[in-house]
C-alpha cells in the first residue's frame, strides 16, 4: 500500500495535481484551522488545541460515532479519502477520527488511511478555497455557524473581498455580510456554541431592535445574558417575542430592560396590549390597505360584475366590523 499514483483536483478551474494512495493514519495529524474543529473546539484565538482534544471532541461526536464508523467498517476503508498537506488533513477529519476509533479495536486492520497529497507549494488561501468547494458550494454539510467562520476568517485573514466570495460560494454579499458580521458578534461575545447561531443571528438581522438599543445603550448585553444563560431558550423567541417587547415600548419595555419584569412575563404584556396578535396585525395591515390612496382608483376600474362582488363582500365585512367593535366594547 506504499505506492501512489498521480491524480488531480480541480479549483477555480485550474487542475492541482495530487498524489493518491495510503499512508499510516497514525502519521497524520488534525487540521485545527478545519472550521467545523474551530467551532468544536478552540477556547481562544491563541489557544490552539492538542491533537488529543481535538481526537476527544470528534470522537464524542454523533456524526462520528454513529454515522461514520459504521460506515467505514461495513466498507472496510474509506470511500472518499481524506486530503492531505504536510501530513495534516486539511478535509477529512471527522473520517480520521473514526478510523482512530476502529484502530482501538483492531490495530492492524486500520492501520493504513487512503489518502489524496496536495503539492506542498499551495496555499492556505487556496486551502480555504478547496474547503468552501468541498463544504458550502458542494456537499454544503456545515452547520450555518461552520459557514460563517469560514466566511468570517477568508474575509478577514486571508482579505478576500465579499464580492469574491460571492463567486466562490454562491452566496449573495448581503447574506455574506450578515454571517461575517454574526460571527465576529459572536466572538465578541465569548459565545462559540454553534447551537445558538440562530439567536444572534436573529438578534442581528436588519433594523428591528434600532430603536431600542438608540433608548437602551445596554440593549445588547441585555439580550447576550438572557441567550447565554438559556433565559431566551429558543431562537424563536427573538425572532418572534422579543420583537413584540420593542413594539409595545412603553413601560413593558423600561421595565423588561431593568429586570423588574421578566422576557416571558414582558412578551405576554405585550400580547395583552395587543401587540403580537395575530388578527390585531392582520387587521391593522387590512387597515393599512384601505387606506391606501391607489385602492380608490384601483377599485373604480373594475368591471360591473367585480364591483356587485366587491359590494357584496364590503357590506359583509362592514356588518362584522360593527359586531366586533359591540364585542370588544370600543364601539363609541
């Protein structure tokens, strides 16, 4: 299993020529720089982790444990190898882990990993490149935190500008912005769960809270507690609660804000004050409608048949308004 033969990639539609065959798994190494391993398990920007803490942290993962090795067993070897540079496996890590696994127990069948060489000469912009094929243009298997870090450290190590990695990754610059600018919040903030990914970026997205955090210069760190101590339990809390504690303003929000009242009690005194009801909002917008000045011209160009329709359904909804209005005690 000694022998290797050339092969090729290709990136950016230029072919890099590779080497294929085996090598002892036991002489490879973890690529620490992997996004998926730098979400999992760097502390810190200068902690870089030990092979052993990055081989516990993959081996304890369920992808790992139930997917992969039953996989590379029922197998015998791997399908797709994993790729190398230096003797660090720069895609693959995940299949490196299991095979460590299945080495534990039988040393000599899994001794030797296929494996594909990069030339020593490429670069680790062009190794993130590689990766950004393999992960989000390709099999697109990285959690959305993944993503965004390998977004996040493109744009801001390897200076690669939103427009290119629109091209590279298919992405529109909008969302690109989004993710690099959710990421480094989350840096930040000391929060490297990528399960929480989806409350910051919900914290994050376009300019509902401006208002508050202009009134509440502490808005943020507010919403970080909450997040980072399960308080706010489901990313859909943001996306639909906390948007209605804003609304309402007032007294409801002063007081959410000074902890005095809390997100659950301050989300349901918004909805008592009608703000997140379903058919107070769509009621208000049905308002918003007629009051449109275009309705008017609009309407008065409709044939005779969709004008005795249209009367029919305005004199419906003008009965049921009036019961509603006697109903809710606001007729006056």
């Amino acid at each position: 299993m000694s022998s290797f033969n050339d092969d090729v990639i290709t990136l950016r539609k230029r072919e890099i020529q590779v080497r294929a065959g085996y090598l002892p798994q036991t002489s490879l190494q973890f690529y620490a720089e992997n996004p998926r391993i730098y979400s999992i398990v760097w502390k810190g920007d200068d902690e870089e982790p030990t092979q052993e803490e990055i081989f516990e942290a993959l081996s304890q993962s369920e992808h790992v444990r139930e997917t992969l090795v039953p996989s590379i067993r029922n197998n015998g070897g791997l399908i797709e190898p994993v790729l190398v540079r230096n003797n660090v496996v720069l895609e693959g890590n995940s299949r490196l882990a299991a095979y460590r696994i299945l080495a534990q127990q039988d040393p000599k069948k899994w001794a030797q990993i296929r494996v594909r060489i990069l030339p020593e000469s490429i670069t680790d912009s062009q190794v993130f490149s590689l990766l950004g094929e393999y992960h989000i243009v390709g099999k697109k298997d990285w959690a959305p935190f993944e993503q965004a870090g390998y977004l996040y450290r493109r744009h801001m190590v390897h200076k690669v500008s939103e427009e290119t990695l629109r091209t590279e990754v298919g992405l529109t610059k909008g969302k690109i912005r989004q993710m690099i600018h959710v990421y480094g919040f989350m840096l930040d903030c000391g929060d490297r769960n990528p399960a929480r990914w989806s409350y910051y970026d919900e914290l994050l997205k376009g300019r509902r809270f401006n208002k508050a955090r202009e009134q509440f210069p502490d808005f943020n760190e507010k919403i970080i507690g909450l997040i980072q101590d399960d308080t706010i339990s489901r990313a859909v809390d943001i996306r639909d609660g906390l948007p209605n504690i804003v609304k309402v303003g007032g007294n409801t929000l002063k007081k959410f804000m000074a902890g005095s009242l809390s997100f659950k009690d301050a989300v349901e005194e918004a909805h008592l004050r009608g703000v997140g009801n379903i058919y107070t909002e769509r009621i208000s917008e049905f308002r918003k409608l007629l009051a449109d000045s275009h309705v008017d011209t609009e309407l008065q160009g409709l044939s005779d048949a969709e004008k005795k329709s249209l009367v029919y359904d305005l004199k419906k909804i003008s009965t049921r308004i009036l019961q509603l209005l006697r109903k809710v005690g606001t007729s006056e």
